[in-house]
C-alpha cells in the first residue's frame, strides 16, 4: 500500500518534516554563556556578574570575579575555559544536554542540563590555581 500518494498522509508527513525543522533550526539558533568564576572573601564582586549574584552567593564567599566567559552554540563540543578547566557539551535533545566539567584529566562532574533561558545553572565549586575556588555557570541566551 503506497501511503504517500494518499493526501492525508503528505499532510502529516509534511507536518512532521517541518516540526523537524523548526526544532532543529530552534536548537542550532541558541546560544550557551559558559562563564568561570573566581570566587573569595576579599574585594568586590565583578559588575558584570551582578545578575548572577544571588546565586553565586549561596556559595559561602563574598566577592566573585569573572576568569572567562564564552558564548558558544548549544551543541556538541568543547569549550575550553581557563587554568586548565573546560566543559564539554554533548549532543543536546531540544535544551537537554549532557555536560562534563574537567580540568586536565580530571573529570570533575558529569551531569545532564535542562536549561531554560536567562536561568544559569551552577556546575560546582572547584580548587583553582594558587588555592583560589572557581565556579562555572552555564546560561542559557535569550533567544
């Protein structure tokens, strides 16, 4: 039975193929913040953190200041940070995407991320160069 000469059938499969699309174009068009922070009890906090600071704050320190910060496609691979540090993003199912933060060899966590924009999640609090505490912070653009 050939189901794609019948007109309902064109329909849903046209349908499906554009849903298809639209959530791969959806996907391909975000974009990932992948920021290290330095966090301590001295100084003040980098203004351009300030969005974050509530969060940040739930750490324990009182100052944060941004190493690095990265704008990437939400997609599959590396993004190489600082002192040593880099997240590797794997393949993304719609805004779900498995996550590994490492320095060096050394995995450091493995999880997996449902990011919602302007939402940033925290991925760990993690030993830095010269004793200091670094924390990495994923967000989500607004598209």
């Amino acid at each position: 039975m050939n189901l794609a000469g019948k007109p309902i059938w064109r329909t849903v499969l046209v349908a499906c193929l554009a849903m298809l699309a639209f959530a791969t174009g959806a996907a391909a068009a975000d974009t990932l913040d992948v920021i290290l922070v330095k966090a301590s009890n001295e100084g003040a906090s980098d203004a351009a953190l300030k969005a974050y600071l509530p969060l940040l704050e739930r750490s324990g320190f009182k100052a944060y200041q941004t190493v690095v910060r990265k704008a990437v496609p939400l997609q599959a691979g590396d993004v190489t940070l600082a002192q040593g540090f880099k997240a590797t993003l794997g393949q993304a199912e719609g805004r779900r995407v498995p996550v590994t933060i490492s320095r060096g060899d050394n995995s450091l966590i493995r999880t997996t991320v449902n990011f919602s924009p302007d939402h940033p999640v925290i991925l760990g609090t993690y030993d830095g160069d010269g004793g200091g505490k670094m924390i990495v912070i994923l967000v989500l653009a607004t598209p």
